[in-house]
C-alpha cells in the first residue's frame, strides 16, 4: 500500500461535512531530519475516486520518500471564521528522528561555526565589529524566530541586524527559535554584544596583549612627552623608536615585575612574571608612559593574562627592549615563510579583523605568506589566496622550524 485515506470524524471542528471542498484544505511535503523539504512530485494529496467533489484527503507516494524522510500532513480549514490546524507524520519505516542542532555565522561567513554545547540557552559572544549574525537549526519543521528589540532585529530565517549599533554596546540580547509544529521544542541564544573601546582596548584576536611593569605618571603638562603614537626620527615626543604604541599588546621574553609606580623598589611589587616559553610569555597592554627619577623610560600596563591570578592588574613595568618588546611582528619574513606553533594551532580568515573563519592550520605547518597588513593596533600576514593569518609572535614564529 502507497496511500492514506484520512478521515475526519469530528465534524463539528468545522462547521461543515467533512465532503464539503470548501471546508478544509489538505497538504503534504516530505522532509528530511534536517527539517528541510525534500522535492518528491510522487508524494500527493489526491481527490476521493467515488466522490470528486470531496476534498482532498488521499496521500499517495508515501513509500517514495528518501529512508529516515517523513510525510508531514497538514489540514487547515478554509474559511476565515475557522481556526486551527492539524498535523500528522507519516513515513515508510515507522522511525522518524530529527537531527537537532545549532550553528551561527557572523558577518555572513561562509563557514558556519557549530555548537557543540546544546544545552539551553546557547551563549554567543560578538567579535568587535560584528554587524550581523546568522542564527541556524537542523531539525525543526517551519522554524519561528523570534528575540531582539527596537536596534536588533532577527529575520523570518534567523539572520539577525543591527549588531553595530552603538545603543547596544555591552548589552545581551536574546533570541529564541520554536519548532513550527510542536512548540515544546525550543531553543535560546543569549547574544552578547561588545562594550564600546574604551582608549586603551585589547588588541583583537589570537594575541591580543599588552605590556609589563612599569612607572610613576608622566608629568601631566608636558603633553609632548606622552604621545599616542612611537616618536618621530627628530626624537621631538621623548620617547625612542622601540616604544610601543598606546593601547598595543607587548610580551616579556625575560623574568620582569610590576609596581606600583615608576621608581623600582622591591617593597612595591605587584606582581612577578618569571621567564616563559615564547608561547606561554605574559602579555600586558600598554596604558600610558612615565619616567623614573633616573629617567629610565617605563610602560603602565595593564594584565592581560587571562588564566592568570595576575589578570587585570595595572601597574609598571619596564620598557627596555631587552625585557620587554611587541606581540605582534612588524616585518615580513626574508623568505616569506612562518611556522605555526601554538599548540591548537591557528585559523585563516576570510577578513583581516579575523572573521569568517576559512580553514586551521595545525602547530608545525609551514605557511608562505604573500605581504604584511596592518590592522588597528595589531598586524596580519595575507596569503596568496587572500585570507588572513594572525601575527602574533606567541602562535607564530618567522622561518621554517
């Protein structure tokens, strides 16, 4: 048997007999696990042989699905004054289950990133920059979205506008998509948009960091002294040339300590950061300038270590190059070529802030690069194939190794 007789035996659900065409309507589509509809021209509702004139209520091809497909019945009455709607599932294997899952893309990347953690409500937490987000299922037949407020909107299709906007900076907006059919399937998402940057942010990214032990305050009057930006050639701002810039990430490469002011003592130590491997060295963002009274040039910084107990921490360090210098490489490799050594390896992106995530590269790969990028405060290498690699000294060495 390749068909379905469906008989309506309440009739007064509709206020009419259930021969009557212009009582209800009848449809069917076959999906997938995914919740998707799978084309199939035998799968049909057809009009009773006795009786043409009463409504279609006959299902053919059922045994024409794809294995683990179901037939998804809907009967719907016409009349504006009726209401309601019934479903019934069908399929040739008597099993139909759904493959449920969640994924999301920001900024249309075209690699969506799935979330392995099912558990309700999903938290998503926005890269700078973002302006959209594409919210997605497996699973769900006729997926409702819903969520937002008056600056960030979600679509019929899960995509989600309005991320940029500077009323939301700092807040969590959620989202919520319902099984079309059976309203107990549900799912949240929790989306947390960026703070605004305040003047001193975090470089973006794989590597993000800052700076070390450092100083007493620059003396607030003289202005030319405490620039944003490195020096120029005639010396005129008082810093020289290997000073890192305000709001750039730099690393110790030997044992330093942070203090509470400019002039080193011992007694006023904050916080000690031994000699580290290149990929585990602490990371520290500069904040401002100062001088010692022996006029040793100093960097306030702040902790970047995230799975420190020094984290957030502010203070001085110091600024010689010898301690302490910049995250990220500001040159190209002689012979175009990097090393990846982060344990977990690095990803390639399709845009230089490192969205749309392309494909990983695992510890040991050696990459070619084609030219040097600057983004913000931090740096990129570009390939040949135009995507975009992080520069970050700690998950990246110049050379072959």
């Amino acid at each position: 048997m390749n068909s379905i007789q469906l008989y309506t035996l309440n009739n007064a659900i509709y206020e009419y007999e259930q021969w009557y065409s212009d009582a209800y309507q009848t449809e069917v589509a076959e999906y997938n696990p995914e919740g998707k509809v799978v084309p199939n021209s035998n799968l049909k509702v057809v009009s009773d042989t006795d009786n043409p004139a009463k409504n279609n209520s006959e299902i053919a091809g059922i045994f024409t699905m794809q294995p683990n497909d179901v037939a998804i019945v809907k009967i719907t009455p016409v009349k504006a004054s009726l209401k309601g709607q019934a479903y019934f599932f069908f399929n040739g294997s008597g099993k139909y289950t759904p493959d449920i899952s969640y994924s999301y893309a920001f900024n249309d990347a075209t690699t969506p990133t799935k979330i392995t953690d099912v558990s309700d409500p999903s938290t998503i937490t926005a890269p700078s920059g973002a302006k959209t987000l594409q919210l997605d299922q497996t699973g769900y037949i006729d997926p409702q979205w819903t969520g937002g407020d008056s600056n960030v909107k979600i679509d019929s299709n899960g995509k989600i506008t309005g991320l940029d906007n500077p009323a939301e900076a700092g807040k969590t907006v959620t989202f919520k998509v319902t099984h079309g059919i059976d309203s107990t399937i549900t799912h949240t998402f929790n989306v947390k948009i960026p703070a605004k940057s305040n003047p001193t942010p975090t470089p973006n990214n794989n590597g993000a960091s800052s700076s070390n032990n450092s100083t007493a305050p620059a003396n607030p009057t003289n202005n030319a002294w405490n620039p944003t930006t490195p020096p120029k050639a005639d010396g005129s701002t008082g810093l020289p040339n290997y000073a890192a810039v305000k709001g750039a990430a730099v690393y110790a490469t030997k044992r330093v300590y942070m203090y509470r002011n400019a002039n080193f003592k011992k007694s006023q130590r904050i916080a000690t950061y031994p000699k580290a491997k290149r990929v585990n060295r602490p990371m520290f963002v500069v904040l401002d300038y100062a001088k010692s009274n022996g006029g040793a040039l100093r960097y306030k910084v702040r902790d970047v270590n995230h799975n420190s107990k020094t984290d957030g921490k502010i203070g001085y360090i110091t600024a010689n190059p010898k301690y302490v210098v910049n995250v990220y490489y500001k040159t190209m490799p002689k012979s175009h070529k990097i090393t990846v050594i982060n344990k977990k390896g690095i990803h390639t992106y399709k845009h230089v802030n490192l969205t749309g995530r392309v494909k990983t590269f695992k510890k040991g790969t050696h990459i070619t690069v084609k030219r040097f990028v600057k983004h913000n405060l931090t740096t990129r290498y570009q390939l040949s194939n135009g995507t975009y690699i992080t520069a970050n000294k700690k998950l990246v060495i110049q050379g072959n190794y």
